[in-house]
C-alpha cells in the first residue's frame, strides 16, 4: 500500500504542477489567474510577486515525493510514510478541482475546495506530530518543510479565498473594505502566532511574514492603515520565530553544537 502512495503522491504532484501550467498559459472560460484576480482587486490580494512561492512550493512538494516513493521502496521510516499517507495527494487533487472552480468564477465552490485542501494538510501536520518531537534531519527536511510551506501558503490563500469571494457578493457589513481587510490581517496574524506557540511551526510563520510583506508592498502608496499593520504583524512574527528559534536552538538538528 505504501508504494501504491507513493506512486500516487508522485502523480499528484507531475499532474497539479501540469494542470497549473495549462491555467497560465490558457484561458479557461474566458479566464486567466492573474486576470480575474485582478478584476476582483479584494485588498487582501497579496502584490503579484508573492505568488512566485508556488515554485518553491512545487519543488518541495516533487522532492517530498520523490523521498516518499524511495523509502516506501527500500527506506527505513516505514512510520513516517503511514503517518503522512495520501493527504498530500488529496491536497493536489483537491488544488487542481479549485483552479476549475476559480478560473470558472464558482467563487463558493473555490472557497470549499480550498478549505478542503487546507483540511487535508492539516491532518498532515497533525499525523505526522510536526515539531511535537525531535526528528532526524531527513525527516524535518523532506516532510516538514515542504508541508509547512505549502500549508501556510494555502492558509493565507484561503484568507484570500475567502475576502475575493465576499468582495464578488459585494460584502460590507458594519465596515469598509479597508477595515475588514486589517480584521482579516489580525486574525491571520493571530492564527499563525498560535500554530508558532502549540507546534513551533517557523517555516509555517515565515510564509506569513512573506504574504504580509506582499500586501503592505501592493498598498504602500494607497492604503496606509493596511501597509502598517501588515508590516507591524510581519515584524511581530518575525520577532517572535527568532525568540522561539534561540530558546530551541539546543534541539534543533540544523544548528552547529559550538551555537547551542
């Protein structure tokens, strides 16, 4: 079964990284990524830069299963590979079915997709008791990492989901656009503080930061109430990794024993 994973994990990954691929270089129903997000401008929009991720993303991803499908064949973490099972390859199907809802402006749908995705990488991460043990070097690098950065990308992506699709129904209850867009900063913040504090997920938060900086860089010249508070949440994350990271540095693999 776990060759049969892995194999399908692999698949995944050639198949959304293809499918992703086809969406930027084709219309679908008219639509391009860049384009409709563009057409739908929600504040929470992260600066088109930021969007580059999904490379490194994918790079990780292909290593992950590139790593999985050896050791189901020949390697030594038998545990790891049960513990991580499909749910990486549910993300990248359930990724692809969002790209088709997105482009084909089925914004609630996309909102569903994308929650799924966000779900079954959180099982992931609860499976696997990320940064709940001290694991080997191989393990943090070829697991953790990719699954840290591709759900914290998607948690911030379904933030975004989510504000695009409230702007589409034309939401504004109680407050402006502009107000919403730094409540949604603040719980964004506030989500990625308490995965720091209960999983110690830095690679997670440094996704965070990296979105955060994108929306103050897209807003530096008009929304100066959002620019400061996606700086001010960015720093404050940033601040409290490096906290974290020192007080755990005796445990981390990575860091030379003449620092710990």
């Amino acid at each position: 079964m776990k060759k049969l994973i892995g194999i399908i994990n692999l698949l995944s990954v050639f198949a959304i990284i293809y499918w992703n691929y086809y969406v930027s270089t084709s219309a679908i129903n008219g639509n391009k990524m860049g384009q409709l997000s563009n057409e739908i401008n929600s504040l929470f929009t992260p600066s088109g830069y930021a969007f580059s991720i999904w490379s490194i993303i994918y790079l990780g991803l292909f290593i992950n299963a590139i790593w999985y499908l050896i050791q189901a064949f020949k390697g030594k973490y038998q545990e790891t590979l049960e513990q991580q099972g499909i749910w990486l390859a549910v993300a990248n199907i359930a990724s692809g079915f969002w790209l088709w809802a997105w482009l084909n402006e089925s914004f609630l749908v996309s909102v569903i997709f994308m929650l799924i995705i966000l779900r079954a990488l959180m099982a992931a991460v609860i499976r696997l008791k990320m940064e709940k043990w001290d694991a080997p070097k191989e393990i943090i690098g070829f697991v953790w990492w990719p699954i840290s950065l591709y759900s914290g990308w998607i948690t911030v992506a379904t933030v975004t989901n989510i504000a695009a699709f409230l702007k589409t129904e034309n939401f504004n209850l109680f407050f402006s656009e502009e107000v919403w867009t730094i409540i949604m900063i603040l719980i964004t913040t506030a989500l990625f503080l308490y995965f720091l504090y209960t999983r110690y997920m830095r690679e997670f938060n440094a996704v965070a930061v990296w979105a955060l900086i994108a929306i103050a860089v897209r807003h530096w010249d008009s929304f100066q109430s959002i620019t400061y508070t996606a700086i001010f949440c960015a720093v404050l994350i940033v601040v409290l990794s490096l906290i974290q990271g020192f007080n755990y540095r005796k445990t981390n693999p990575f860091v030379p024993s003449f620092l710990k």
